[in-house]
C-alpha cells in the first residue's frame, strides 16, 4: 500500500527516470498560456492602467493650472480691492475738502451780507440822523426867526431868515 500512495502522490508510476515529454509539453502548454495571458490579460489591463495614469496625471495638471489661476485671481482682487479702497478713501478726502469750501464759502457769505446789512443799517441811521438834524435845524431856524420877530417886531423875509440861520448853524458848528 505504501508503494501505491507514494505513487499517487507524487504523480509518477515509476519510481525512477524524468519524463521528458510531460515536461516539454507542460513546458509548451505553459508558453502558450503566458502568451495568451499577455494579448488577452496583461496587454488590455496594462492599456486600461497606462490610461487611468494619464487621467490621473492630466487631472493633477488641471487642479495645478486651477491653483494658479485661483491664486492669480486672489492677487487681482487683493489688487481690485487695494485701488477700491484708495480711490474711496480719495473720494471721502475730496468730499472733506469740498465740505470746507462749502462751509468758508457760507461763511464768507454770511459775514458779506451781515456786513452789507450793518451798512445798509448804518447809513439808514446816518440818513435818519441827518433828517433829524435837519428837521431840528429847521425848527430852531423857525424858531429863532419867531423869537427874533417878535423881539424886533419885524417880519423877516424868509430868505434873510434862511441866511441867518444858516450862519449861526455854522458859527455853533465851528464851535
């Protein structure tokens, strides 16, 4: 029984001697698969690896082209927003300065037209003044001549009247 299942295991009936022809055709059978392995197996699985590789490869180049341009467009907006914030700060300077214009120049129109009203005010007064003292002049001239008429008894023509208030006037305004 021993001889059987050393028999059955390794596979050989006789004990001795190489089997030339099993081996040549194990040989050819195993060449034959190799070749059928590398045009049906290895070569479309190599062609579908090398085009997942080159997905994978174009993919990489992509998301780098992507990072550049998202960084080129963040320099863009630094730089948008930087003139942005330069040209409203200048506008809010502009509109300081034109607010100081506007405030001097309403200044200046105030003090123009409260200087031409004080003006306008005393000459009112001046005029009124000199009104007054012509009115006054006048009464005193009417009443200096009544005085005087009735002192002389006379009746002075209003011309002479005229003339001799007028140089008592100036003679009481020399003094």
């Amino acid at each position: 029984m021993n001889a059987m299942t050393n028999t059955l295991v390794l596979g050989a009936s006789q004990a001795s001697g190489v089997q030339w022809g099993t081996i040549i055709v194990t040989l050819i059978t195993f060449l034959v698969l190799l070749a059928l392995l590398k045009k049906f197996a290895w070569g479309p699985l190599k062609e579908v690896m090398d085009k997942r590789e080159r997905d994978i490869n174009k993919d990489i180049d992509d998301a780098e082209q992507a990072k550049l341009n998202a960084q080129k467009l963040e320099e863009q907006n630094k730089q948008t927003l930087k003139e942005t914030q330069d040209e409203v700060h200048k506008i809010l300077e502009d509109a300081k300065v034109q607010a100081r214009q506007q405030h001097e120049e309403i200044i200046n129109e105030a003090n123009v037209r409260a200087n031409g009203m004080i003006e306008t005010a005393q000459n009112e007064i001046n005029s009124q003044k000199e009104r007054a003292i012509a009115d006054i002049n006048n009464q005193v001239s009417d009443l200096s001549v009544l005085i005087a008429s009735k002192v002389l008894q006379k009746e002075i023509s209003d011309q002479d009247q005229k003339e001799l208030v007028a140089k008592y006037l100036k003679e009481a305004g020399d003094k």
